[in-house]
C-alpha cells in the first residue's frame, strides 16, 4: 500500500495552523494565572471576570459599533465597485480596481499612519469614526472579491428577460439582481464584521484612545496577571469569528447553489 | 453582446454606466488611501517643524543630515540623519527585508504541498471544505494568534514544558525574542494568502497534459517538475507578492515575539510619526519601505518573467 504522504503532510500543517486557536480554551480554563504547563486544574473564574469587566463591555459596545458600520459601508462600496467591474467594460476599470485592490497587499502600518497624517493635518479629531474609515479602506477589497465571484456567475439573460418583460434598470436590480446576490451581499458583510473585529493596527493607530476589543486585548497582553481572563475572550472570540464564517460560508455557498454556478473553492 | 432592444438607454454608454457605478467606490479609495499616501510622498520632501511640516522642498530627510525648523524660523542645532544615511534605519530596513525573505520562502514552500494536495488529492466536492478549513484560523484575531505563540515557545511554554516532560531536553530551549520566532509566527499568520492562489494556479492546469507526460514515459516526479510546476509559477508568484509586501510593515509582531527588542521598519516609522513627532523623517522611512519592497517585487517578476509569458 502507499503511503498518503502529501495526505500526512497537510493533516500535519492543519494541526500547526490550529495549535495557537486549540491551545487557547485549554488555558482559558486552566486554574493558574501561569499560563504554562502542567495544567493546575479547571475553573471557569476567568470567563466570570470578563463577563464582569466594565471596560471590557465598554470596548465590546465600541467594537460592534466600528465593526457593524464598516460591514455595512464597505459592503455596499463594495457592492457598487463589483458590479461596475463585472457589469460594464470600461478603460478606467483596471487602475481604479486596481486601487480599491490596494490594501489588500499595501502593509497595514503605511496605510495607517498615512491617513492618520492626513486626518491630522485636515483637522478631523480621531474618533471611532476614523477607525471606521480606516476599516472601510481595509475591508472593502474582500467584499469586492467575494461579491465578483457572486456577479460573475450571475446568468445575463435572466436581467435581459426582465428587460424584455418590460422592468427598468433599477426595478431589474431590485427584483433580479439583488436576490441572486444577496447570499453574496450577506456573506461579506460577515466578513467584513469579522476582519473588523479582529483588526488591530488601524484601530491602535486611528483611535482616540477609546477603546476597542483588539486594542483592549493588546493592552491587557503587557498584564500577566490578565492574560488568563484574555485567553477566556479570545476563547469567546474565536468561537464567535468561527461562527460567523461557518454563516458566510454557508451564504456563499447557498448564493452559488442560486444562480446554479459550481463551486470553485473559499472566498479569496 | 448585443443590447436588449427595450432597455432604456438611461446613463448612456457602457463607460458612463460603468464609472458612475463605481465612483463612490473609487473617490473613497482616491480620498483615503490614495490622496494620503500621495501626501506622504510630499512630506518626505518637506522640512520638519515639529508637529508641522513646513512645505520648503529638500532632500535631506532621505540622505545627509537635516535640521528641523523652530516655531521661530530658525533651524534646530540638533540635526537628525536622513533615512538611507541613518545606520539604525538601514539596520531596521536590512532586517525587515531578512525577515520578509525568510518569511515568503517558508510560507510558500510550505503551502505548495498542501495546495497541491487540496487541488490533485481531494474529492471535487471536499475542496471547498478543505479550503474552508484552511481559512479558518486566519480569520480568528491577530492578535491573540500571535500571542499564542509567544506561549507555545517562551521559557515556560508549551514546546518547553512538552520535551522537557518527555526527557528530550533538560534546559528549557531559548526561543522568545529571536529572528526564528517572528519568521514562525508570520509564516503561520499568512498561510492561507499563499496557499489560496497556488491551488487556484493549479485547478487551471489541463490534467491531460500530465496523462500525457506520463504516457510519453516520464516519471511522475519528472512530469511534476516539467510540466505541473513551470504551470503552476503564476500562483506561485503571486503567493510570493501577497505574502513579501505585507510582511514588511508588520508591526504587532516584533513587539510580542520580539518583545520590542528586535524592531522592524514599522516599529520606526511608529516612532518618527508618532513619539518624535517628525512626520517629514516618518514619510521618508515609509517612503523608502515602500521603494525597497516595490524594487525587490520587480526584480523577482522580471526574474520570472518566462513563467507569466502569454498569461492573462
């Protein structure tokens, strides 16, 4: 029999990719504020104290905020620029996609500390509407990668039988396009909450000092006698982000199943 | 593509249409990133005055020495040196660079197999929740995934305490604060950004090309290498793209892994921005950040340029 070495190989970098998320629970209730083995024994003390830490809930109701608007700016942002690009053919296409593109590749901190200068020197104060328009700047990409893929397996002729039947351009959108899509639309905008969330730099850089749950964690990080308690959030933290991913992908996927395309794979 | 006969004809012609719908989308993207990173350009060119930027041309923010300029007007005795004659920048930027190289080789060598598995090894209908699955831990927050591994490699952490448990090692390993670690934890951070577009580069190859490698007598080793790899170089060029640029601006992890006493690039440009307050000084580091990545991207793309050659 052969043997499954590439199979051996990539259960074996899955396990490397997931050892930080799986080791994380494990001290989240483990009862020293040692984070180290060998374990001490159970106790749930450290999901009691971040439920009972008030500016962690302050953080939280800040970082839903950031995170609820970016979701739904770059969403729609996103939405407009995906379907221009897959709808239309146009010269200036290329460079502007290729812009809106951008943060995707560009390091954080130069995109950061860029429109941190600017805002500066415009005299807009840092606020958490800053951070939501540095997270915009940061998401939008992703929602305009996932929702291509969601116009381009759209069928033109269903948009051009309602032409025909007699709809306008907008009432076809409303009735036609936007179902097909709202999987799609649905599941960026859970990324997009989720990437939000979970940022750090922009939300460091761009904040006025209000704090955000990434930049409570980060701070708390420098305490070891906090660490324990931020391993109980990120614990509640990444089984929120897996949550919400396990609902995008299911969007994306139900979308898929819509407009009858074959599935090609993740969302990048 | 023939247009419907009744649709109205509302905004005009295809480009109309077309730049109208993404212009909100584009003036945002021209307003908040690119106008930005155009000032960024402009003030590495200008004088500092502390908290300001005086708009008087020069280039000494970059070489030589410059002088920022008092409230008064006059010129500070105290100069500071430019980015590319300052020895510590240099310093910064030569490590940043080390660590982006050692950091995309190791990603990318890592993922390739595990793309090629997921593309050649895996029922057409589990792709997609191998891919899923792959994804998942790059969704989950930065910063707490690099914690994480500060706890699995310091003193008293989990590698530690697991071969000291098994007798392999008496004295715990020394892995905190080392180039090693912050390579480890960044490969870790951009596995999927590597992976995703080597298995999308490798969905494309026509696998008839391989059965006939095979049928004309090669090896199966010998046709990976003549024919599935040269194929697949595309992904693998952009796998190499996506994972070196970011990776030199990273920031979160020289300060946890590195424990701020091995500083990249980024951890300066904090510095100049923010608590020296020398945004002329600032702008020319990222400047130059920028400059040195772009230049290393063009240099690997005209090194390949074989491989992307009648592509798109």
């Amino acid at each position: 029999m052969k043997i499954p070495v590439l199979r051996i190989y990539t259960i074996g970098y899955l396990l490397f990719l997931y050892c930080p998320i799986v080791i994380l629970p494990i001290f989240a209730f483990n009862n020293s504020t040692a984070v180290a083995f060998p374990l001490q024994g159970f106790t749930s003390q450290w999901f009691v104290n971040v439920f009972h830490d008030a500016v962690l809930g302050h953080a939280l109701k800040n970082s839903l905020l950031v995170a609820g608007s970016t979701a739904v700016l770059a969403t729609f942002l996103g939405t407009l620029a995906a379907r221009a690009n897959t709808r239309y053919q146009f010269k200036a296409a290329g460079p502007l996609m290729g812009l809106i593109m951008l943060p995707m590749v560009l390091p954080e901190i130069i995109m950061a500390m860029a429109l941190l200068v600017v805002l500066l020197s415009v005299g807009i104060p840092l606020s958490l509407f800053t951070i939501v328009l540095g997270h915009v700047l940061v998401c939008t990409p992703f929602a305009v990668a996932i929702l291509t893929s969601a116009f381009q397996s759209l069928d033109k002729s269903l948009e051009e039988a309602a032409y025909d039947l007699g709809e306008g351009p907008f009432s076809t959108f409303r009735l036609i396009i936007l179902p097909l899509v709202m999987p799609g639309i649905i599941s960026a905008m859970l990324i997009c909450f989720t990437i939000s969330l979970d940022e750090f730099i922009v939300a460091n850089f761009l904040g006025s000092g209000e704090p955000l749950l990434s930049t409570f964690i980060y701070g708390q990080l420098r305490f070891p006698k906090n660490v324990p308690n931020i391993m109980a959030l990120g614990t509640i933290l990444v089984g929120v982000s897996i949550t919400l991913l396990a609902l995008a992908e299911f969007f994306r996927r139900r979308g898929l199943a819509r407009t009858g395309a074959k599935d090609t794979g993740g969302f990048l | 593509m023939s247009e419907p006969l009744k649709r109205p004809r509302f905004w005009g012609s295809q480009a109309a249409s077309g730049l109208a719908l993404i212009s909100p989308t584009a003036l945002y993207a021209i307003l908040l990133l690119a106008a930005p990173l155009a000032a960024t350009l402009v003030y590495s060119v200008m004088t500092d005055g502390y908290l300001t930027i005086i708009p008087h041309f020069q280039l000494c923010n970059y070489i030589g020495e410059c002088h920022s300029q008092l409230a008064d007007g006059t010129q500070s005795r105290d100069g500071y040196l430019g980015a590319w004659s300052d020895p510590i920048v240099r310093t910064l930027m030569a490590r940043s660079l080390l660590v982006s190289v050692l950091v995309t080789a190791a990603t990318v060598l890592l993922a390739y197999p595990v793309a090629y598995f997921v593309s050649f090894n895996v029922e057409a209908s589990k792709k997609s929740l191998w891919l899923f699955m792959i994804t998942i831990p790059f969704w989950t927050s930065y910063v707490i995934r690099v914690f994480m591994w500060n706890v699995m490699i310091s003193r008293t952490g989990v590698i530690n305490s697991f071969l000291q448990g098994l007798h392999i090692i008496t004295d715990p390993l020394q892995m905190s604060f080392t180039i090693q670690a912050m390579v480890i934890t960044l490969a870790h951070a951009y596995a999927p950004f590597a992976i995703l577009p080597i298995y999308v580069a490798l969905e494309k190859i026509d696998r008839s090309l391989l059965e006939a490698g095979q049928d004309l007598g090669e090896t199966r080793f010998a046709t990976f290498l003549r024919v599935t790899l040269p194929l697949s170089m595309t992904g693998v060029i952009a796998a190499v793209l996506i994972v070196f640029i970011p990776t030199i601006g990273d920031y979160v992890t020289p300060n946890l892994i590195g424990g701020g006493k091995i500083p990249m690039i980024a951890n300066m440009i904090e510095k100049q921005m923010l608590k020296a307050d020398n945004r002329a000084l600032g702008s020319a580091i990222a400047v130059s950040a920028m400059l040195v990545v772009g230049l290393v991207s063009v240099v690997f793309l005209a090194l390949n340029r074989r491989y992307l050659k009648g592509q798109k």
